[in-house]
C-alpha cells in the first residue's frame, strides 16, 4: 500500500514554486534540504525506531529535511549540546526534564512526545506471591540514583515505598537473580528481555505508567528561538517524525532496523524484536490521547496532572511555571492515523 504524507506547509511549496518561476524556461534546480541534526538520550535502539525509519525510508527528505541522527551513550551528554545550537533536536527521557528546563532557565522546549507512556518497570521474581504493586514494598528493591529522585519519591508518596528497603542499582541484573525476595528496576522493553535470556525465568512485570506514574516519554526538545524562527522547520520535523513512527511500528521497518545495528552493533535482532513488539502490547507509544490525535500527543490536563503528582511527591516545585516547559503548537494535527492497521 502506498504511504502518502499530508500537506507540506505552504512556506515551503511557496518557496519551491518561487524557485520553479524564477527558472522558466529551464530546469528547475533541487531544492536545497533543510539540514537537521538531532540527538538522542541512549545508544541506537528499537525505541528510537520511529526516527531511524523516517531517515532509512526517505521521509525526513520527502519533508525537506537532510537529518542526522547524532546517538546518545553512557559517556555522552547530547542534552548540553542543544541549547549552545550544536543540536537542532533532542530526545529527553521524560517530562521531568523539561520542567528541570524551566526551572533553570534553560531555553528549550518540548514539542513532541514520541512515548505516551514512560516505559519505567519494576521486575520481581515469579512464584513469590507478587500479584500487584503493592506486594513489592515487602521485597528489596535495586533502585538506581536517578530513579531514588523521582518516581521512587511518587512510590513514597502515594503507595508508602521506604527506602530502607533499596539498594543500589547498577544496571547489572545479577543481584536481582540471585535474590527471589528483591525487585528490580528497568525498561519494559529491555530489562525483562535481559532478565528472561540470563536468568530462564520469565519475571513478573509492573508498568509503572499502569499505576499513575504519568510523565511523557522519548520527548522531542528543540530551542525556544527555533520554535519562533523557524516553525515550519519544527513542524516539518515533528510531521516527519510522527510518520516514521507509524511505519516503524506497524510496517517494514527492516531498513530502520539495519541503520540501527550501524548504529550499534552489539544490538541484535532478538532484542529489537522484543522491544517492538513490548512497544506494542503496553501502548507505549500509541496509545490513550494518539488514538484520535496521532502519535506524538500531549494535552494541558495530562501534564497538569503529572505536575501535580510531582508536587505532592516533593520531586518539583509548587511555584514553577510549568506550562512553559512545552508548547502543543506542533502536535495533536491528526497526522499519520490513516497509517495505523484498522485491525
């Protein structure tokens, strides 16, 4: 079936009509791409798979974007290079980040989220009479420093959690498996992949955006003065991506899965194929809100009410301007929904 994509801005077909007239009578000179780059929060990964499609399948360029992918790491800090402008986009993890933003008078903003549903997990051990979220509060959790600062405040907050009862994650599953009575912190799209390859046991699962933990995730960042500059280069950007992201999950996205490895080649087909397919049975990028307004959804009510739950969790400030921290301009158009399978 063919893809088409919607309407490109009338700025850009004004300007390539421009150029078309300016140059009767001859051929009409390629229009010039827009160059982009954007960076993400991680190495090269099926839950970034929406942006890779729309570089492997040619849709960034049928936007008029020449886009490079700049990759994350653990040694790499991609955020710091968005503000100074040597970035034009950036993947952040979740809304948490942009209030940080806001509250440090950072001049960035979201524009986007490419996750409805932050792919936060605590795993336990099956056959310990773990059945739902409250059970783990009996058991030792491995929390990493990140994680004891803001969702473990929330799971204080509103389940009574204690922190005498964690110890630290360091992102090694080994000291969860050896432990039947301890629960460990992930993605639920790695981890519990990780945990049933090492350790044969296939481990009990709890999606904390299931339970009330609500940020938006795999958010798309850009600077503010971008924002009011160039709109349609933002909105050219955020359109492409929202495609890329419908063909990714529900089309061939063996081209974006390729680009990926090259990416990082210790990334293999097995993991992609879990995590594409954990991306879709929880929802985590296609779900709630996009189901009428397209992937990449954000609304007021939805992050007011996040705001609120990290107030009375202590992790943000009552008096921050929140609302500053994202801009619904770019999104809830509507795009790509004709690309989801009606079955």
């Amino acid at each position: 079936m063919e893809k088409t994509m919607p309407f490109v801005r009338f700025c850009r077909l004004a300007q390539i009509a421009g150029l078309i007239i300016a140059t009767a009578g001859g051929a009409a000179p390629a229009v010039a791409l827009d160059k982009v780059r954007f960076g993400t929060n991680w190495v090269a990964e099926a839950e970034h798979g929406g942006f890779y499609q729309a570089v492997a399948d040619g849709t960034y360029r049928k936007y008029g974007l020449d886009v490079t992918i700049v990759p994350g790491g653990p040694n790499v800090n991609n955020r710091i290079l968005l503000p100074v402008g040597k970035l034009d986009f950036y993947m952040s993890a979740n809304t948490l980040q942009a209030f940080d933003a806001v509250e440090n008078n950072i001049p960035t903003v979201t524009v986007a989220a490419a996750f409805q549903k932050d792919p936060q997990v605590l795993l336990a051990h099956p056959g310990q009479g773990i059945e739902k979220l409250d059970d783990l509060k009996k058991l030792t959790l491995f929390v990493s420093k990140e994680g004891m600062a803001t969702y473990f405040q929330w799971l204080k907050a509103d389940f009574g959690f204690d922190e005498r009862k964690v110890k630290p994650y360091t992102f090694n599953p080994q000291p969860f498996l050896a432990d039947k009575t301890s629960a460990m912190q992930g993605y639920v799209t790695s981890e519990p992949f990780a945990v049933e390859t090492i350790g044969k046991i296939k481990p009990k699962v709890f999606l904390l955006a299931d339970h009330g933990f609500s940020p938006y995730s795999t958010l798309i960042e850009t600077r503010r003065d971008l924002v009011e500059n160039k709109p349609d280069l933002v909105q050219r950007f955020i359109d492409a991506s929202i495609i890329g992201w419908y063909n990714y999950l529900y089309h061939d996205n063996a081209a974006a899965n390729a680009l990926i490895k090259t990416h990082n080649p210790e990334m293999s087909d097995a993991l992609i194929a879990y995590s594409v397919d954990k991306m879709k049975a929880y929802g985590i990028v296609d779900s709630g809100d996009t189901l009428t307004l397209g992937i990449g959804a954000m609304t007021d009510a939805r992050t007011k009410s996040f705001f609120d739950t990290m107030v009375r969790a202590g992790v943000a400030k009552p008096e921050l301007d929140f609302r500053r921290s994202y801009s619904l301009q770019f999104v809830n158009k509507k795009v790509g929904l004709n690309l989801r399978p009606k079955n």
